[in-house]
C-alpha cells in the first residue's frame, strides 16, 4: 500500500471537477492496491493546535498508517499517521441528523450572515437573497427527481442520496473566490461553481447581476424567475447550476464512487448531456438530452481524428488549459451519441464504473479495455459514428 504521500497525490487530482486547472498532475509512480476500510469509528487526533476527537467511517488505510475518512458531514478527510494518538469502533450508523440541524452546523464554518434553505432533498446556505436561493434550490429538485426518473427508466440502479445534498451560495463573487481559493486555489477565479468531491458540496456564487443577467429587486419568486430568464446570458446561469449539480447526484446516487477512478470524460459527458437549460419553460430547464447548440458547434469546429481515444484513456486533455473546452465538447458529442443508440451498454459500461474502488488506479490500457468490452468497438471506430451523427444534428438547424 503507497504512504500518504503518494495517497494526497492521489486526491489531489481528483477533488475537484469544476476546474480542471486546479487539479494536480497525477505522478506516473506505480502504487499497489489501498486497503479499503469501511468502519465507523471514533479517532483522536493531535495537532500544533491541540488535539481533537471526531466520529467518522474510514474509508482507506495507507501503508504507513495514513487514513481516509469521511466526516458524519459527509466530509472526506486525510489523517496524517503520526497526529492519530487513539481509535476505537462505533455503531456503524451516526446519530440521525435533522437536515435543518446540518445546515446550523454548516454555517457556524462560514461567514457572519449566512442561512439556511431546506428542501427535500438538499441543504442550501446562503448570504444572497432568499428568493434567489429558493430559485436556485427549486431548479436542484427538478434536476434530481429527472436525473433518478431517467437513469432508472434506463436501466441504472440510482438510489436516494441516504443525507440531504449540501449546496453554498455566496451573495457576490469576491466572496466566493477567497472561499473557493482554498479548493482551488489560482483557478478559482475562473469557474463560476465547483462540485468538490472531498467536501461533497457544490459551492458558487449568485449569478444575477453578472455577465447581463439581471439581478431582480422587490419581486415575488416567479417574477424573478421569469426577469432571469429573460436575458440570453441566463443559459450559462442554469448550465453552470445543473453541470455541478449533476455532478453531486452522480457521485452520491450510487451511479459513481468518490475518489474512485471514474474516466472524466463520464463524469463530464453526463453533466453536459443534463447541463442543456430550456429558457423558453418558465423554470429554466426541463429536458434532458436536448442538442447542447455550444458543445455542438465546438465540437465540429475543433474536433480532430483520435480526439476519442485520447479522452478515453487519460484525463490529460481535460487538464490542459488548451484544450480543455475541446475535451468537453467531445465528452459530450460521445455521451449523446452512447445514450441515444447504445444505451444499454453505456448503463453496463456505468455499472463497471461504480465498482472501482476509491483510489483505485487505472491504467490507460485499463480504461480501454473497460470501454471495448462495454460498446464491443474501439473508440477509433465510435469516433467516426459520432462525427457523423453530430454532422446530422448540425444540419437539422
């Protein structure tokens, strides 16, 4: 089992998904399998500010002792070996937590002036206006009830997150970026949201008043609504909510594992192929799998032979500050086409997906080989099925 050197190294690449220019370049170091825990227990930590106890499900243990754990929060957090001082098992399940009493919790770690919306399904935190929280929160349910509709219609076992999804928004983007710095450090001032899977959070900022979208003042709710949406620049408002979003439902419906080694070209093909807002439904967004016209355009414009393959095998392209939206665009040509006309496959190549472990790695080979025995075809030969089938759509304008 590697040291926790190699086990942050790891983590490091992966945390975030916004931002592919704040992950960390993964070492080339070969490293034998984690040993994956799973068991609850209480841990006491000592640090140069003391020392400190807290209850959590480990997940994995490196060989020098270093721990993985995830936080009764739903945090993930790394353990150095030599701060551990004592640990001693606990009931498998915490102690049940209203979503109101997590969201208290949540904002004794943020600014002064923040608070709470609960919904049914998630904990939202704010210091912005509580319509546009509201806004924001009713936009995240529509996602989840049609994210679960549509993956079980096809075949997928999702199930309901077990604890409310936790999203924070902040009232301005001065504010967010010196909280996001902390995740993404530089490259925070590029992104406009980020899902981080370490905390398991969505955070952004409120986009009204930003890029012509205009911020409404005095409305109800559906005024509001309605006066967001009226502006062509609130499509990148609704993409950028649904994008991450869908990101937290895949990683806590069972559809992917945190820290496991999901392709990103999965995980970002299937938020693009959600990501599509409906500006002319009075609620932003409605469908799933409409002609993403941005991702579409880039596609063709950009697209070279081997694009496939390249994204298939590694997440380099992904990282590139290059090449990045071209990786997008291709990841999302590539998930549409598999969902369109290979659906079943695309689920089964899902579910070997959801069973590779949490720091698992794979090798390029690896990932090809998964993805020819799912689709019975290289990328080489889906590649010109794709180009042609995005040449169709382009022409039905």
């Amino acid at each position: 089992m590697p040291h926790l050197r190699r086990f942050r190294s790891m983590i490091a690449v992966a945390a975030c998904l916004a931002c592919p220019a704040a992950r960390a370049e993964r070492q080339a170091t070969p490293s034998p399998p984690l040993r994956e825990v799973a068991a609850r227990e209480r841990i006491d930590v000592r640090s140069s500010e003391g020392g400190r106890s807290l209850d959590a499900t480990v997940l994995v243990e490196a060989a020098d002792g270093g721990l993985l754990v995830e936080r009764d929060d739903e945090r993930y957090e790394i353990l150095e070996p030599g701060s551990i001082t004592a640990r001693r098992p606990l009931p498998t399940s915490p102690v049940e937590e209203t979503p109101r009493e997590l969201g208290r919790r949540i904002l004794a770690e943020l600014p002064a002036g923040f608070d709470v919306h609960v919904t049914k399904h998630y904990v939202v935190c704010f210091n912005t206006s509580r319509e546009y929280a509201t806004w924001c929160a009713a936009l995240f349910e529509r996602l989840h009830e049609a994210f679960g509709n549509f993956w079980s219609r096809a075949g997928l076992d999702v199930a309901d997150p077990p604890r409310p999804l936790v999203v924070v928004i902040f009232a301005d983007r001065a504010a967010y970026e010196a909280h996001a710095a902390r995740d993404l450090g530089a490259a925070a001032g590029r992104v406009v949201g980020f899902y981080n899977m370490l905390s398991n959070r969505v955070t952004t900022f409120d986009l009204t008043g930003t890029d012509g979208v205009p911020r409404p003042a005095g409305r109800p709710p559906g005024g509001a609504a309605l006066e967001i949406l009226a502006s062509p620049a609130a499509a990148g408002l609704v993409s950028t909510l649904v994008h991450e979003a869908t990101h937290q439902m895949a990683f806590n419906c069972g559809m992917h594992r945190r820290l496991a080694p999901v392709p990103l070209w999965v995980s970002e093909g299937i938020a693009t192929y959600f990501e599509t807002p409906d500006l002319a439904n009075a609620r932003g967004w409605r469908g799933i799998g409409k002609v993403n016209r941005p991702r579409l355009d880039h596609f063709l414009a950009t697209h070279r032979p081997g694009d496939v393959a390249a994204i298939v095998a590694a997440d380099d392209r992904f990282r590139a500050a290059d090449g990045a939206v071209d990786a997008y665009a291709t990841a999302w040509a590539v998930t549409r086409h598999l969902v369109e006309t290979r659906r079943r496959q695309f689920v089964a190549y899902l579910r070997t997906q959801a069973a590779k472990e949490p720091l698992a790695e794979d090798s390029p080979a690896q990932r090809l080989r998964d993805f020819e025995d799912a689709f019975g075809a290289s990328p080489a030969a889906i590649e010109n099925e794709v180009v042609k089938a995005m040449a169709r759509l382009a022409s039905r304008r």
